[in-house]
C-alpha cells in the first residue's frame, strides 16, 4: 500500500507524493486566460489548499470532488499558510490499494467500544415490542448506522457522525428516563431515539469515502423523516407489533424537528416527542460547538456560524 | 319510517314531532340555578335553535352531539327568529328507522354523476401504473370517497365533501394538462389529484350520519398527508409500480399542502406537485365564499372568516 | 386551629365549616337582577364552585381573589360536579391562625431532600469563584427560593415550583457536564442554572399564600432576567470575582430565554448558555406534560395548551 | 442588412462579425493590472460569452449593457464551453439596420394568433361595461401589450411575456367560469386578468430590444399596481361606468398579489380578485418550470431558484 | 331644545330624561325568557350602562346603535357603579332638535385654534406648486377635515380626531424641517402630512353624529391610502402641477404606513416618505397613552392594549 | 510633524508621501501566484484605492486594518477613478507624530458648540435626580461621548458619531415635550435620549483613531442596552435616587429598540420609552438617508441599503 504522510505533519519543503481526499476542485483562469486548478486536499487528520498551475481540462477536475487522487509536489509556504504546488495528480485507480481510514475525517470515538454501548442500551428496552423493532432494524442496517455521517456539514458531517450522535442522544433519553420516571415512556423514547435519523442511510448520496455528498432523488421528495417512518411501518408490520406502538413510533420520528418551519411533518405531541426534538437539539448544538472551538482559539470569538446564525465565544 | 317535517319549512306554532341531528347541546342554568337545555337541531335543508326548560340530567346532554334525536315540541319566536320549544327529547332508538339522507347536511351535487365523471378521467389516465393504482385504490375505498366530507367545518364540511372537491380538481388538474401540454405530466397529476386526500379517510372520527365529529389519534400522530403516502406505498408495491412512480405519486400527496407551515411535508418541488396545491387551493377557496354567500346578502360583507383571516364581500 | 375538610374529601350534602383559598370570585346577576357571587375554593388538594345566592356588595368581592376566606355551606351536586352552596363568607381574620400549607397548592417533591440535594451540588462546583457566588446568593435567599412559584400559570406555578425546576435542571446540567467532558464549563454551568430564575423572587408580586398573584412594576420594566444580572453583578462586586466570570455568569442569565422573541436580552453564544436555554425547555415542557396528565385520561388528547399552541396526547 | 450568424450556430474557429445583443459587460484586471472585458453576447436563440483583451476605457463599457453591438472576432473553446475572443467591438450605429427579431429572446410564442384570442375571450365578455373598459385599454395599448416582457427576469422575462401570460391567464380565468358557474363574475373576472398587470408599461424602463433594464422611478414609487388602478379609474370615467365597477375592477388589480407582503396594496375581499391572484400564481410557476426544465436534464435537479426559494426536480 | 344632563354629573336617585348617544344596544334573555335590552349611552363627557328590563322588540334594538335615543328613567347603583334603569326609549324624532356637540365625544381641542394653525403651516410652504394643491385640497374638504375622526377607535376615534392628528403631526414636521434643513424638502413633507389620511373621509361610514360606524365598501376594496392618492392625482392634474411632485406626493400617501404588513401599498423609499411615517407612529402613540391614561390611575398598569399589544404604565 | 496631502486634493501623477489610515488591507495573488497588495486609504475628506504590486509578507498586511500607515507612491488612473500605486509602506512609529484629526472621518459639526448645547438642555432637566444622574454621569465620560461614533457602519459610524446622534435626539425629545405638554415627563425623557447609547462606550473595540474596529467581549455578551443600565443603576445608587426614578431611567434604556427581535431586552411600556425609541429611529434613518444622498446623485436611486433592505430615492 502507498505510502501516505499525513497532511498535519508536513513541512515548507517536504516532497510529496501519495493518496489523498480531494474535497474540492475548482478550475481558475490566470495571467493571459491561462488556467490553473485550485483545490483543496483532505485527510483524516488536516486539509490543505493545494495548486495546480500547469493544468488542462484533460485531468482531474470539479467533478471529481469527493474521490481519492494521487498526487506528487512540493510543500511551499504562501500567506503565512502552508500551500502544495502540484507536479502531477491523477485519479486513483482501482486497483490501487488505499487505507481508506487514513484518508477519511471520522468521529472522534472508539466506535466499536460506542456501538457496543448502544447495543446494550437497546437491549435494556423493557417493552418487547419496542426492544424488537429497534433490535430488528439496528441489525439489519448497523454497518450504515455505524458507519454514515449524520450531515452534509452542518454538524457530525464525518464518517461515524450518525452512530456518535445517536449514542449521545440515547445517553440523554436514558438520563431523562430516570430523572422524571414514570411520565416518560423509556421503552418508546430509546426506540425513537434510536431510529429518528435512520432515513438519512437514504436521503443522501454518498462518496467511494463514505462522506455525503449529496441528497439523493428520494431524499428530496420525501425528506429523510418520512423515509424513516415508512421503514418503522414495514418492521412492525414484519414483526406484528401492535399498530399504535408503530403510529407512537412514527410520531416520534415524524416530529423530531420540532416545528414544521424546521421540517417536522408533524408537530410534536407526546412527552417523549417533545423530548427527543430537544435532546437531538442538545447534541447538534454541542458538536456545532465543539467543532468551532476546534478552529477558534480561546477568548476569541468565532466568525458567524450559519446554522446557529450567530457568532460563537470560546470562552477561558 | 317517521314522519319528519324538514326545519326550513316549519312556521310559528307548528307542532313538532319527529328525529332531527343533534348539531350542539348545552346544559345551561337559568333563575335561581334551574338547569336547562340549549340545542341546535340539523337536518339536511337547515337548522333551529331549541330549548328544553324543564330539564334534568337523566336525558339528552352535552356527550350526544352529533347523535339522532327524537323531538316533540312547538315552534315560537323570539327576537325575530323561529325558536323549538321542546317538550320532549330522547336519543333514537336503534330499532328506528329513519330517512338519514333527509337529516344530514350533503353536498349540492348529483353524487352518482359526479363519481362517473371521476371515474372517466380516472379511466383516460395515459400512464398504466398511475392508472392502475388510481383505479385500484379508487375501487378499494370508493364507498368512503363518495360520501366522507373533506374536512370538519372549514370547507366541503358535509357529506360528499370529498367527491365534490375532489372532482372539481380533476376538471381543473385535466385542463391544465391540455393549456400547458407535454411540460406537464397529466398522468401523475390526475392521480395525485385524486389521490391527495384520501388520509383523510382515517383522519377523521366520524359520526353515525358521516359527519367528521373529531381527528382521530392517527389523524393528529401523522396528519392524512403521511397517511395517504403510506397507503399508495403499499398499493405500488402490491401493483409492482416502479419505485420512481411511486416516489413521485407520494411527494405529490406529502406536498400538497404547500409550504412547511401550512402542513406539507416537505415542499413541493415538482410542476406537478405545484400545481396540485394550488388547485386544491383554488377550489377549498371558492367553496369558502360559495358557502359565505348563502349567508351575507348581496352588496355587503361577511363576518370575519377564520380560515382566511378576513371579511369577504359579496359583490352585486 | 380551625377544622379543615379537604375539598377532595367532600361528598354531597356535607355541611361545610373552616378556612380556604379563594382562588376567584366574581360577581353576577342572577334573575331581576339579583346579585350571587359566583367563586372557586381551593386548598392543597384540590378545588371547588362555590356559589353564595345572598349576597350584597358589602361582603367579599372580586378584589380578594388569592386570599384565605371563611366559609359555611353545603354540598350539593349540579350538572354531575359537586358544588358548594355557600351559606356565610367572611374574611380570614389576621388573629386567626390557619394551616397554610393545607391550603396551598404546593410542588409534589420533598422540600427538604430536594433542597438538600441542591446544596450537594453547589458544593460541588469545582471553580472556587462560581462555587462562592452561588453560595452566597443561595444563602441570601435561602427561603424564597424554597418556597417560590416559577411562574403564575404555565408551569411550576405552585409552593416550591423555583426549587422543584431548578433542581431538575441542575441534575441535567451535572449529567451533561460528565456526558461531554471538559468542552462544558461544569462549574458555570451549573451556578447559571442555579441563579437564572432567581430574578423572579422580584419580577412577581406573591399573595399571602406565596402564589404569584401578577408582575410586579420592576417586573414589567426590567423583567427577571435583568434583575437577576444585577443582582449577579453585584454579589460578583462584593465578592472580588474576577470580572471576565462574572461577565460569562450574567450573559448565561440574559440569555437563557434562548430567542429575543421568547425575552433573552442576548442571544446566547457560549456553550453553557445554549444548554442552560435546552435544559430549561425540556424541564417545562416535561412539567406542562405532567400537569396534563392530571387530568387528561390515558388515550385522549387534551385541549390546547396554550404555551404549546397544541393538544397533548396522553398515550397508553 | 449585415449578415448574423446565430450565436447557437456557431462552432470553433469561426470568425464572427455582426450583430448582437450586449446582455451586460464587465471591466476585469488581469495581470499586472491590465485590463479587459469580460462579457455576455445574446441573440433571440441563445448566449455566449466573450472577452476582449485588448481594452481600453474609450470604447463600450458596462453603461451599454442592453444594447446593439457590433463585434468582430473568433470563437473559441475554454474549459468545455465556447467563448468568442474579441478583435473588435462598437456600438450599432443609429443608421445601421439590423433585425431586432433576431437579436431578441422573445415569447416562444405565435404572437399573431395569441392576441386574436386575446381578443376574441374579450369580446366574449359579457357585461358591457367591463367589455367597454377591456376593449378601451387594450385598443389603446396594444402595442405594449403584444411586445413588453412581463418581468426583468424571474418569469417571462423576454419580449411579448406579458402577451403569453396573460393571454394562459384569460384561458384559465375562462375556464374556472365554465367549472363553477354563476357564482363567478366571469365578465369582472376577465376583463380584471386582460389589466392586471398593465401598470408594468409604465413600471419598467425598456432597452431599445424592448427587454427591461431597470424599474422607472414612477415603477418604484408606486408600484404597477397602482398605476395600472389608475389608468383603470381614467378610462373608467371616460366611458362613464358605474363608479361600483370601476371600483371592483381596480380591487382586483390592487390585490392581485394576494399578501401584502408580496405587495399587494389591498388583501383580495372578492371571489374574483381571489381567483385572480392564484390564477397569476400558476401561471408564473409554470413558467419557471419551464425555464429551469430548458437547462436541467431529465432526472436532476436545478440549483435553487430565487424566486421559489428551493430547488426544482425534473423528472423523467 | 330638549334639556341633557351630562351623564357624568348624575347621582343615584336621580330622575333623567332627555336625548342621548345610544353607543351600544343587545337584546338579552333573563329568568324564564324574558328579554331585556342591555345598553350603553354616551354624551360628549362620558358613559353609562343602562337596562331596559320591560322589552318588546318592537322598540329599539341592536341596529340602533350609533342613532340619538329619548330616554327617561332612574339612575342606580349595581356593583359600585351607577346603572340607568330605564322606564321608556324611543329613537329622536327627526324633527326634535338636540344640541349635537353635547351630545358626542370630542377632541380636547380649540378646533378653531388648530385650524387656524394648520392654514398657517398651509401657506407657509415655500414650494407654490405644494402649497397649491394642499391649499385646493384643505378648501374643498375643510368641512371633513374639521370633524370626523381620524379612526374607529384605536386612536382619535373621536369628532375633530383627523385635525387634532394632523395638526400635531404638521407641527413635527415643521420643526424637523428645521432641526435637518435643507436636505429635508419641508414643502414636500407638510403637504404629505397634511393629505396624508384624507382618504379616511371615504373609507368610514359615520353615523349622524359623525363617528365611525364602519369601514365603507370603497374603504374595504381600496383603502385610505389609495383613496387618498388618487385625490391627489386628480387635483395635481387638475392644477397643472408638474407630474413628478405629484408623484412624490402620491408615493408620500401611498407609503405612509411604512410596512406593507402595516398597509402600506408601497414602501417609504424618500426621505421625507419615511419621516412622515415615523411622525405619524409618533402622534399615535402619544394619543393611545393619554387616552390610557384617562383610565388607569397613577402607578398602575393598564389592561393589554390591542393595537400595541402590551401593557401601558402609567408611572408617577 | 510630516505633510500631509488630503485625498480628496491629489491629481493623477501626483508624487506622494505622509500617514493616512489604512481602512483595509487583502494580500490578492496575482500572475504565476505572485503575491500584491490591495489596499484602501482613508483621510478625514475621503478614501482612495491603492495597490503595492512588489508585496512580501514580511510588511504591512490585513491585520493592520485601523491602524496608520507611512506610504510613499504615485497617483495613478484605472477605469474612471484614481488609483495610488505604492511604492513604499510601513506602519507609523510611535514616536511619530501625526494630525490625527486630519486622518480621521469625524461627524460634520462643531463638536464644541453641540456639547455646549447638550450640556445647556441637561442643566434644563426639572427634575433634581434626573438632573443630578445625567450631569455625573455626562462629566465622567464626557470625553468618550465627545468623541466615540455611534456605530460600526450603519449610522454615525465617524469620530464624534455619538454626540451628533445624541444631540438630534435631545432636540426633539425637548420639543415634543413642548408639544404635548405634561403627559410626558421632559425631566425622564432627556435624561434617557442622552443616556441611551452610553453602554455603546464598553460594546465596541476602538481603533488608534477612535473608530469602531469590532464589539467587544462585553459588547457581545451584554449588548449596550444591559451595559448601559448597569451604569445607570450604579450611578443612581451613588447619588441615593430614588429607586422608582432609577428604574424608569433603566426601563427607557432597556427598551429602546423598540422590539425584542431588534434587540430590546424588554418592551417599552411608558410614554417616555416609546418616544426615545421612535426619535433614534427617526434620527438613525435621516442620518442613513443623508449619507446615501452624498453617494446618489439627484434624480437616482442608490444601490440596496442593508440597514433598511431596499433602494433609496435622491428626488430632485
């Protein structure tokens, strides 16, 4: 397998050569019309911008986003930041070994020790009902649910992002059960928690990575809520479980943005719909956060941040 | 079967006797804490305000609107308008017959040539797999698309609400096909235009004489847009439809209300998808001031409408 | 002490003598324009209609809504509900000693455990600085915070609502603390969900009984949010805290409403003030939830809650 | 008159010299601060870009945006798409023929046989005053009628757009008549589309090709709306008709955007002006399907579309 | 002329007869039936209950409402507060003469005074073009201008409201023009003011007395604000004035509710649009609070005010 | 103290040298990726283009926006406008003397007759406290209110912004207390116009010349509203005010923007409150209208203005 250096652990000067994520490529104009490639290369670990200056439309170009190339240059220095002029770059072919891991951002967890977790908490649903359905549909799909990212960008947008959040909402959904007691349907709010984000194993398109790259046809007519409750409905029909488990179920996912103005088919009308809407919020707020304190140093505020549509303060 | 003189023809100091709807029915309570009955009786032409003054818990109550009652009584007048004064009240006994066409308030149409009408252009669907589901789920629920009203009271709040409205969309969905041409794909929206309320059918709780009393707990876990998604999933996958129709025929139904905050789903993102919801707001509208007009005289306004937050005049 | 028959322990035709809450009262006009006073009783337990038939002006009127009354009367039944035939009503005399704590709706939590717990928690915050502020304050207003409602109506608007809420948010900001690690200030977390509410001790004005009768004047012009900042500010002055905790301490108060619209004076841009905005409303709600459930049978939906702006389904 | 090759002809290594529209122009610097022009050519059946690198500031610049020009060059090939390097590039001079046909997107349209329907749904107007006032306007400004584009850009943006839409409008406003019958006012309802959007003559300024440049200063101040109720109310007074339907004429005029936040001047009160408004709302929204339907292949999906606010799918 | 006692100088026990306002009417049913007429008068100083307890329907009835009414009976106290028992009430017979102004609500002002003051501002506008047409105009409806208010009731719902409005707006435009000279057109601004609600003389029907009884049927499909603009173009037209000052001054009227949300056909996009808007919010405020001041004492709060939708304090 | 030739005087082929202020800096890439410098000058008359084509990190680069720089270089010309290309660039040293009035855009007043006649309406204040309050707090920080711009952009965003702002306000605070007499309190209303954006001296970071660069950590946290009535409450403590006169002053300061969503902490709910909100309002809007009208030149509408979201007409 290629030798790969890891793009944090470059130096002005170092030669490169290896395989490396090309997240983005845009064909500029220079001096004269003349043109040249501006892309951004990506690995596990760091991303850094890279230029092409000798370039014809024959090669790699924007199309390519999102596959592996293999590129040769020399590590150069341009505003303070460090820059790759390009020798050569061509897609990867396919008989080429890669480790994909190494080229792939990904979620910052021990995913086997997380999943595992997961399992266990599945497997301490008291209802039988709710414990098979969740059981049935996390074994059928667990390679993807451990695997896919929960986004495009906006938060968990890395391989693993969907089993992460997922396991910090049902850490939450089990607290709360505990916390309030027998008001709240621990059985239905693991199951719901569990599956809310199912849909989105179809709602996007992803790269040979595994990272999103788009949403898909049936993601945009139907929206990944929908998707999601339509795979409740044939489980439960599988398994026979009792037709107003399934519509709580349905409800559950149906509703989990909370307004419709944020998606919600369905407004929100049980306890524990209520709650799953605001401890998905609690997750995605937190990696938002985490996220930009990653690029903000402390006492520094970040620049605005689209999906909160404000700044944020990475406080002492 | 007993004798029932319709409401809209009784005069001062008619005796009453016979069974009319139960519209409304309050327990009131008069000087020094004397309780008696207010009710609003219905039947198929018109209504009556009435009054029962000797009044004990035992009869007729508040729980038995939307019920049959038998009435004995005297036509009066107070301030202006004819008033029941009843003498006597209890509910229909089941063992009774009566003429529930007379007593049930239903669309001013002829219901079988409406439905023939329906089924004509169901039958000129281009398209094999939208026609054979149309027909199939047509056929399968066609007792409950002719009589069930397409909503509690906002618009088509009677029997045969549903045909009524439904037909007038077809007329509308076909003639936009023949205005617009090929750009539109006439098969998909005659079968999403047929098919856009069907949820309603389970939406609602219904009373004996077929009038919406209530949402069902279905209704308001998933709304009838999910639930008339969920049921043309199932018809094409039992017609072996190709998933891409299917897909289709259900963005049309989760999207028809428009926009997030009125109810859709998801936004509509087709021509077809469109144009469904704007004719289906074209005809609950013109049914909201048809209905109006038979109230406000010509040359003056209406009262504040609720659904469309304003006064509506009726113009000479 | 006076006799006091709890109101959930009445049946018809018991003969009534002691002290309850007079949770409202208003004056009609009954036949010939005979005036009643029509009221409602309450006490820990429970409430009741209460009507007094012989009554002049000269007795208990509207304005002693939220006082404690002495009443004589009988049990009488109307409409299915029990209702209090009041034959004497007077005001508590100061002299009189009664049992306020029987007549007063009051959190379901042991006061003393709960306010234990809370003082565990303070003591645990590991940041000397936040630690001493919160102690501080607490101390100071030990026995408000005990025994103050959180809000007049929408939710924990009893005896002991402000301890009830707080600790419940306390334990969610100590779980949440351990579930994400050092990217959550644990300590200002956790003296902000102490101190958000305390500004209400000020923004209401409390009836005898301590129940929040209406806002207080520095109540409308600051709102509970300002006046808890200043009151931070201030204890933060005392105490020499550095002024940057202090800052972060108040922004977390000032914000915690989340939206402008819903009152925070700044949109929240820490971590900690976003958790303290989410802990905040799933505490609410699940309070709303719980209130509804009082009296929402299981399998019905309830009326619209106002603060939710929707029915509440109280599923099996 | 000089010979056009249509830019939708043209191949690589043509020499080009003719007319053509200038769609818009920008000054660019190039290296070392040397500058060019970057523009777009038009022409009625398509666009292609160009560049003249050898530019000085005393020939055309972005002032003659909309404009004829006359340009001499060389077509060639950049990154996958055409684009015309210019040699030389000046105005048309005022004594130059050209044929405006051929240079001007315009209707897709046979607009000889549109506006004789036009005409003929007019003159089928039943009321003789409404008759009279839609006879009057469109005589007097048939030219404008026949020849303005009906927006700058988001829907029937090119010469004789507001031609095709009315004249689809009047189709669907016929339509709905025949459908519901008597409670339409066919004869306000038809002369109100023919001038619903009339006051846009006077709201636009035009470029010599007839294509809008820019709102005019009366368009800004007033909005089309009211300047075409203006021209209503003139006319109307000239042919002496009852000041009640001058008035319900210039209602659905005011009102024809439906929501004030869209600008409509009044909220529509009327079945017509009701009907109008979603008549103009299908109208546009075909129209731009079927523009985004002309660049987006079979199976995709469009980039978002501004005035849809969402992307659109073209389905197979 | 019949003798009037001002309704705020009668005592319990007085004997009254004469004419006054009949602000209000509802038939209503008391013990076993029987109606009984539950009405409001008003004379220009205040209000006061009244109960007709012997009542046919065929005396006055609701429909009444805004007419002048001969009334005698007896003054009582009920709640603490006066009540008019009336013995007999009949509508004032055309020919009987009643001294109208005591008979209505007026503004607290020298109408001759302030009418005075405004033809002052009138003829001190420097442009002649300006001070023409709001000379012509002020003329030919000087009558209208003087005395019918400037609402229904939210604010100046009184006679003389619009000159009181008016004349408090012009004075701020005056000194506004002078605090930013020059590049505020003074002339522009105070003819705008000063026309700028001229359209409400058509939009209201008023009742004899020459208060607001409704919006008129033009008022309902135009708008004041249309209506107003349309006076101004014909009166421009008909002095000559050249057409841009007319437009400005249209766009002055058309804009002066500053949002479309708020009913402005158009939005203020000049200087002198916008300022006038502000002035206009301004005077209006200022009247909601003096006339909530009237009625909430010093150091309280009043109830929710609709159109502010807040609380008002009425500090010390 | 080195020469300083104004901007607004330079011609092309101008030899120059001296400070300006360096408004903004971007390091642009050129041909072959070699690197320049673009560049904006700004003097207290006005603003220049500028580029340094021979750039190396090593010197001036975008972080030294705001500050002052020594360039030497040569007037240029570049599509219509002058243009100065540097020869040389270097921050100023601190042992440097430099005008800086002469470098800094400052409001266009005579800052000393204006405090003048600020501190003239101040000693005008009736009331003891407010007098007293307004007074202290004035002499404290009346360097910062002489010399801080109102704002970062939108309005007064000069040296001396805040004064000119300030000043406008209090005129037409003390007038409109002038025109409607006692119901306003003049005392509270100047004392909260001049206090109003006091807070702004701690919500902005400064440049060396006094301009706004950013908001401030407190800025951020608290916003100017908060910060500004902390101060107020510490004062009026100091002085022993009353707490009611403290409260309503805190209240006018919190509210004055009018609507949470444009930032108030709370609502306005006094007289005084409203009226402080609607002149800033009035005087923000003139301010942007008279910047936008040095930009426009008569006859034409300006480009979008973020602060108000559409054009601005400059009418002849």
């Amino acid at each position: 397998m290629e030798q790969h250096t890891p793009l944090n652990q470059l130096r002005v000067n170092d030669e490169v050569q290896g395989f490396y994520l090309l997240k983005s490529a845009y064909a500029k104009t220079n001096k004269n019309g003349k043109p040249f490639l501006s892309a951004v290369l990506e690995d596990a670990g760091g991303s850094m911008d890279a230029k092409l200056w000798e370039y014809d439309n024959s090669t790699v170009g924007e199309q390519d986003a999102g596959r592996i190339v293999y590129v040769t240059g020399t590590v150069t220095e341009f505003m303070g930041a460090l820059q790759l002029r390009i020798n050569a770059l061509r897609l990867r072919r396919p008989e080429e070994p890669v480790d994909l891991a190494a080229l792939t951002p990904s979620a910052p967890i021990d995913a086997d020790a997380v999943l595992a977790r997961v399992w266990q908490l599945v497997e301490s649903i008291e209802d039988a009902d709710y414990r098979a359905i969740a059981t049935m549909m996390l074994q059928r799909r667990e390679q993807d649910f451990r695997s896919i990212p929960a986004a495009k960008s906006v938060h968990h947008g890395f391989v693993g992002g969907l089993l992460m959040h997922t396991a910090n909402m049902l850490e939450q959904a089990d607290f709360l059960s505990r916390l309030y007691g027998p008001i709240i349907n621990r059985s239905l709010l693991l199951a719901g928690t569990l599956l809310h984000d199912f849909g989105k194993m179809k709602e996007f398109s992803f790269s040979e990575l595994g990272l999103v790259t788009e949403y898909s046809t049936e993601g945009q007519l139907l929206g990944h809520l929908v998707i999601g409750a339509e795979w409740v409905a044939a489980a439960a029909r599988k398994l026979g479980i009792p037709e107003e488990k399934s519509l709580l179920l349905r409800h559950l996912i149906l509703s989990h943005h909370g307004e419709p103005e944020f998606g919600a088919a369905v407004v929100p009308v049980c306890m524990e719909s209520e709650l799953l809407h605001l401890i998905d919020k609690i997750d995605s707020r937190v990696e938002i956060y985490r996220k930009a304190f990653e690029e903000v140093p402390v006492g520094a505020f970040s620049s605005r941040i689209f999906a909160l549509e404000h700044r944020v303060y990475h406080h002492p």
